[in-house]
C-alpha cells in the first residue's frame, strides 16, 4: 500500500454492497408505484448548460448562487499533446458555454420536454425520474453534496385533479415504504393576478420587522418576499408567524383550484394538512405548494417537496405549458426508514455453492454452475483449491442454503448429489440435469 489512502470527497458516501438493497428496493418500488399512477420513467444527462439552471431554477435562489458544481474539461494533457493549445482561451469559452452538475431533476426534464418536442403528443405527458444530483452545501445530517433525488412532473394540464394525483403518488410511496410519521401539508401561493396583491401587503407587515430579521431575509424582502416565510432560522420565523396568508388573498381563479384539489386528495384518501408557511420560492410556481414532513428526522424534516409551475416551461424557452411535480430526497426517505425502525432485512444472496475437490474437476464444476446461472440461481464455486472442509466451513458461515460437491467420483460416473444444508437433506441429480436441481432448490 501507498502512504497515501484517497478517501472520497466531503460530503459523499459509498453506498456498499450490505446496503445496497435499501436503495433498489426503494427505487424498484418507486418505480412500480409511479407506473401504477401512469408515469413514465425519463432519464436525462448528468450535466447540463448552466444556463438552465439559472432560468429553471432561478438566479435569486440558493443552488444557483452557491450551490453549483460546475464543470471544467481537463486541460492537463492536451496542453502537453497539442503544442498550440492556449489553456486560458480554452477555459474562457468554457466559461462561456458553462457545463453543471445536475442540482435536482426538474428543469432537466424539462429541458427535454421542450427539446423533444414530448408536448406534440398531446394530453398530459406524466413523467419521472431517480438521478443523482450535486449541490456545493455544508454536510450534515440529510444533507450531502451528492445525492439521489426522485421526483415525477405532470404537463399540460391545469387540473386540480392532477396536482392531487401528483401529491397523492408520493403519499402512497412513503406509506408503503414504512415511513409511519410523515404529514401532508399542503397551500396555494397563488398566482400572476392574485399575488402582487398579496407581496404588497406582505412586504408591508415585513417592513418594520426588517431590523429584526436575518440577513439572508432582508436581501429575500426586495428580491421575493414570500421566501421570508421560508427562513428556517427560529427567530424569523417567530416574527413572521402572523404574517398576512396568501390564502387570504387568493383570486377567485386559484381558490377554486385550491378547493378542487383538496376535494380531490379527500376522495382519494390523501390526509393533509393546510399550512399557509409552505411556499415555493420562485416566480414561476403557481397555486399548490406542498410538503411531506417526517418527524423521525431532525432538521432536514422535508422529505419530499414539490407543487405547480405553470410558468416554468416558457421560462426556459418552450411553449407555454402548466405542469405539476414533486422531488424527494433518497438519502433524507432512507434516513426516515432507519430512524422508523422498518428497515428491510437483506436478503440472502447465495442459493447454491459447489465446492470442488481437485483441479481436474475445475471444468465440470464451471459447466454445472453456468448452467445454474443461466437458470437464475444465483450460484458461487471454489476457485481456490481449499480443503473440502474448509470450503463446507465456508459455505456454513455464508449461510448459503444449499451446496454440491464435485470430485473425481462425480466427474466420471456423472452424478452428483446436492445437500440442503439447513437439515442435511440429499437428493441425487445427473451433473447435466440443471432444471432439476434448480426445481430441487427453488422448491
Ligand atoms: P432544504 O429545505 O432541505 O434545503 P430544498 O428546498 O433545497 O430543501 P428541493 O430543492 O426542493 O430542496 O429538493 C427536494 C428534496 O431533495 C428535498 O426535500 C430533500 O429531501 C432533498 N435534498 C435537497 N438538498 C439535499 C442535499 N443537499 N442532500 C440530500 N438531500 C437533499
Ligand atoms: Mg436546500
């Protein structure tokens, strides 16, 4: 070993092989339950213009202002190969052209919407994703600089009806995920007409109350006043609680959207809660705002959020077009299973372990267990010439259900006998007759 061990970047994890099947079996569900509600899976590049996310997501909020990865092409080893490479011209246009990690899922799926023209088909196109997402943030609990977001968009409906359905994938998501604590809560932050209104009287309740609110907060007060209710600093929020409530000032319009969603999250059986401090903060959400809350985690607590841009799409340059969506968090849903205490046990990988007696048998050994494999069962042998005991000592310790062993014997006479090692049952097969060793073992 080297001095030197590279450990990963802060903020990172390994997601390792005893763990890996909390993450399949999360996405695996996630995937069946977004199908079962319509939704079709769409997967978009790891990076993109940046350009994007400073229209997709907003250049007042804060992953476009501090957040971003973005990406630099090695220069290192064409400086040494193409003698009139100038590495600072090269940076310069990158610069310009300006490549980011992904920072969450939406505006790239978005991006491709717009691109493929998805809209030419008419109706609703409802969609989702599970990707892995990059954000320069302090780690801490919940909180990484790479992630793994999924999420589902709705477009080109303006239906409240969709934006329960939308809302209503995720509960049924986290319930059948073992998530017992979380809550719905649900507002409308209104729309184009409705909402000057609203930020006039907002910024006028904010006003003299600017003194004792945190920096971060002021600067939001002239740029987007209705990111203020959003401070999860505790004495902001304590001065804001009786601020006035876009609820009040909805326009007709999103008030009967409002009433239409929650009467349809009420037959569906969605429970929620109305809770005017949820707001999104950027210019193109429009009506609903939600969040899933799970008290079994501490600060980062919002496990999903998500609500209505029917602005978004022109914003990034295509037709206009209304759309609904959510994004969840894997690390923050994995770390609210844990803390519930329903964690899935993993299962066992091995089925079938042939142990080998002799070199010479290396070849019929490696015959049995592809045929094995190609039957689905999932199968290891010997490689390396341990004793016989040795290998049982191993396959008991591995807790591998069944074993065969192949020597000289089994080799020439052509059979060979598989033992179910939990109570040493044996059944004899011919080495060729893979379909009924495999019955014999799935039985
Ligand atoms: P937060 O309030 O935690 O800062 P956010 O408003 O930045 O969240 P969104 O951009 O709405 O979050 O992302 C949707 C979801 O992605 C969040 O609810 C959360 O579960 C998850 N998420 C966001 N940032 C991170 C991160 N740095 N690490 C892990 N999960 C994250
Ligand atoms: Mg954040």
């Amino acid at each position: 070993m080297s001095d030197e061990i590279i450990v990963k970047p802060r903020g990172t994890t390994d997601i390792l092989p005893d763990e890996v099947h909390r993450w399949t079996n999360a996405e695996s569900t996630f995937r069946r339950n977004c199908e079962a509600f319509g939704f079709e899976e769409i997967r978009t590049p790891y990076f993109e213009y940046t350009k994007l996310f400073d229209r997709g997501v907003g250049e007042t909020t804060d992953i476009v202002q501090k957040e971003m990865f973005s990406v630099v092409p090695s220069v290192k080893m064409r400086s040494i190969y193409e003698p009139d490479f100038d590495p600072e011209a090269f940076k310069r246009s990158q610069a310009k052209e300006g490549l980011t990690l992904k920072p969450e899922g939406t505006a790239p799926v978005m991006r491709a919407y717009v691109e493929n023209k998805l809209y030419a088909q008419g109706g609703i196109t409802k969609l989702f994703y599970i990707t892995p997402c990059f954000r320069h943030e302090r780690p801490q609990a919940g909180r990484l600089r790479a992630f793994h977001q999924m999420g589902v968009e709705a477009l080109g409906t303006t239906s409240p009806t969709v934006d329960a359905e939308v809302i209503t994938v995720a509960a049924t998501y986290l319930e059948s995920m073992g998530i017992p604590k979380t809550t719905l809560k649900i507002n409308s932050i209104g729309c184009p007409t409705c909402r000057p209104t609203y930020h006039a009287a907002l910024k006028a309740y904010l006003e003299p109350k600017l003194p004792k609110l945190c920096d971060l907060c002021n600067e939001r007060f002239h740029k987007n006043p209705l990111r203020v209710l959003d401070c999860k600093n505790d004495s902001c929020r304590a001065e804001v609680a009786d601020a006035p409530k876009m609820l009040d000032y909805l326009c007709e319009e999103c008030s009967t959207h409002f009433d239409g969603v929650k009467r349809m999250l009420d037959a569906m059986g969605t429970a929620y809660e109305v809770d005017p401090g949820i707001v999104r903060g950027l210019d193109y959400y429009t009506k609903t705002a939600f969040e899933f809350v799970s008290e079994s985690l501490g600060a980062q607590s919002t496990v999903c959020g998500g609500g209505r841009y029917d602005g978004l799409v022109e914003q990034i340059g295509g037709p206009s077009t209304p759309g609904v969506g959510f994004g969840m968090g894997m690390e923050r849903l994995l770390l609210a299973i844990e803390n519930a205490g329903t964690l899935q046990e993993k299962a066992q990988m091995m089925q079938l372990y042939i142990m080998v007696r002799g070199e010479d048998n290396l070849p019929a050994a490696g015959k049995l267990i592809t045929a094995m494999r190609r039957l689905g069962i999932r199968s290891e042998m010997e490689h390396d010439g341990r004793s016989i005991k040795a290998q049982f000592k191993y396959a008991n310790k591995r807790g591998i259900p069944y074993v065969i062993v192949i020597g000289d014997e089994e080799r020439e006479s052509g059979n060979i006998v598989v033992k179910r090692m939990e109570d040493g049952t044996e059944s004899a097969f011919s080495l060729d007759d893979s379909i009924g060793i495999s019955d014999f073992i799935l039985k």
